[in-house]
C-alpha cells in the first residue's frame, strides 16, 4: 500500500498494539502514528520492554488477564489490531487465567498445546470472533522487510549457496511440523535446528560445534509452510548478526517477503564489518549456480 493510501486508511483510526519483547511494537507505533493514525498498546507483563513502548499511550497486562485486555482496547476504540514481539509459552499453571481469559481459551482448545502457529492462528481466529481485524507488523513496517538478493557488501559462494538450500529444506520441513523458523548448515552438515529455545540460543550453542575443517556455516531463517503471517513473522536483528559473528558464521540467509528486520540498517553495516553475507532468497529453492 503507498503512504497517502495507508496515511488515509489510518486517519483517525486507534491501532491497538499486543505488544511483547523487542524493539517492534515501538517501530509498529511509529509507523502507525507517523501514517496520521492512533495507538494504544498493550505490554504484556513480564515481556513488553517499558521503554519501548512508554512514548505512547499504553497499559502493562497480565498476558491472561483477557477480559481487561480485551476491555482496554474496546475503551480506546481499537478495531485493528497488532500482535508483535516475542512472547515466552507460559506454563498452564503460570497462566491463572481471568474469567474472560478462561473462556477464551476453552476457544482455543487443542490448538493451546500444538506449536507456536498453530496456537497463534487460533488466538488470531478468536481475536477475529471478538470483532478485531487483526493486521500483520509488515504492513506497517515495509521497510523492514528483508528483500531479495544481497543485501550487503559480500556475497554466498557456491559452498554457501548449497548450505542455503540444504538450510532452505530442512526448515521448510521443520516448518512442516510447526517446530522452527530456522538452522544452522555447515559444508552439508547441519549443525542446529531452531526450537522452542529460538535463534539467539540456538545460535549461542553453535560455536561449539562448528567443524575446524570446513568453512564457516550458514543460519538460514524462513517462514513455515502455511504461517499465519499476521502473528509470527521470522525476525532478525543487531543481536542476530551479532550471534552469527560470535558462532563463527559466515552468513545468513533469509527469506525475502517474509522475514522482518528490527534495524536493516545496523544489521547491513555489521555484517559487512564482520565479513559475513546477508542475503534475501525467495520462498522457492535458493539458485546454487
């Protein structure tokens, strides 16, 4: 959507935000705010970091205590809403739902103990039965979002490009299983999948088993088949180029379209400081000639 059609969608409109960790959910409100719309965030407790989200109106909440969430965002007329930022599964014991938040997820049902996108589709639906159009962070952050080829100074050799597309297959059926959004490939061998742990400690555990032998690995991040795309777009920021430096990488591959980027900007400028590559590949198979 060009601005003047998305600062004219949002004219007077109140975004609501459910905001957990990370620089997002301020990104999302600038964006919002600077399109000529409003903002109301809420900040799940324990997760939304205050001061991201402290320059706009917000309140922190419990992240079961559904009926006050729900009745926060009605009182600020919030039709459209936001989910971004990571959020840790709480345990069903640590949830201590409130009435609404019980109901809520009696809705939810089975899909509370299937994988992240298939609990986030649920929350999605619901949220939809509750008279919320839910929107996905991309539409407000298209700057953000990884584009196709280089995006920096270095490029994938042909021993990378064939760990991208090993990397591009192993996710695609991790994505298959609702497990993770990511691995770790080295000359064929591929050294860590992404789990419940996500990639910043996946990437933590990879230094020690690099191989001496070959050259460094590949982290390759894409969407699962079928995501819901609106709740839980991959994500890499400073942090994940940083991680990828200290594991002894040498590149990093994400899917063009579907991966957002916290800061573009500082993730180009230390890749290319570090020596690594940053490139966008389409959802299809990664080109190795």
């Amino acid at each position: 959507m060009a601005p003047e059609q998305e600062a004219g969608r949002l004219a007077g409109q109140c975004v609501g935000i459910l905001a957990g960790g990370g620089p997002l959910p301020g990104q999302v409100a600038r964006a919002v705010t600077q399109a000529g719309g409003q903002v109301f965030i809420v900040g799940f407790q324990g997760f939304a970091e205050p001061d991201v989200i402290g320059s706009w109106p917000h309140r922190m909440i419990r992240l079961a205590a559904a009926g006050e969430i729900l009745s926060a965002l009605h009182e600020h007329g919030c039709r459209d809403l936001v989910l971004i930022g990571p959020v840790r599964r709480p345990s069903l014991v640590n949830l201590r739902p409130d009435a609404t938040g019980a109901r809520i997820l009696a809705r939810i049902g089975k899909a509370l103990f299937a994988g992240d996108d298939g609990l986030l589709g649920a929350i999605v639906r619901v949220l939809g039965e509750e008279g919320f159009t839910i929107r996905g962070a991309h539409e407000y952050l298209a700057g953000s979002i990884a584009r196709q080829g280089a995006m920096g100074r270095h490029m994938p050799d042909k021993v990378a490009l064939a760990d991208m597309e090993l990397g591009r297959r192993v996710v695609r059926q991790l994505g298959v299983l609702d497990i993770g959004q990511g691995c770790v490939v080295q000359g064929g061998l591929v050294l860590a999948v992404e789990a419940l742990e996500g990639t910043d400690r996946m990437l933590g555990r990879v230094g020690a088993l690099r191989q001496p032998d070959r050259p460094g690995g590949v982290l390759v991040k894409m969407a699962k088949p079928g995501q819901e795309r609106r709740a839980d777009l991959p994500t890499i920021g400073p942090r994940t180029v940083s991680g990828a430096v200290a594991a002894g990488l040498r590149g990093i591959a994400i899917e063009a379209g579907a991966t957002l980027m916290t800061d573009p900007a500082a993730c180009i400028a230390m890749a290319d400081e570090a020596g690594l590559f940053l490139t966008g590949f389409a959802g299809g198979d990664v080109k190795t000639t």
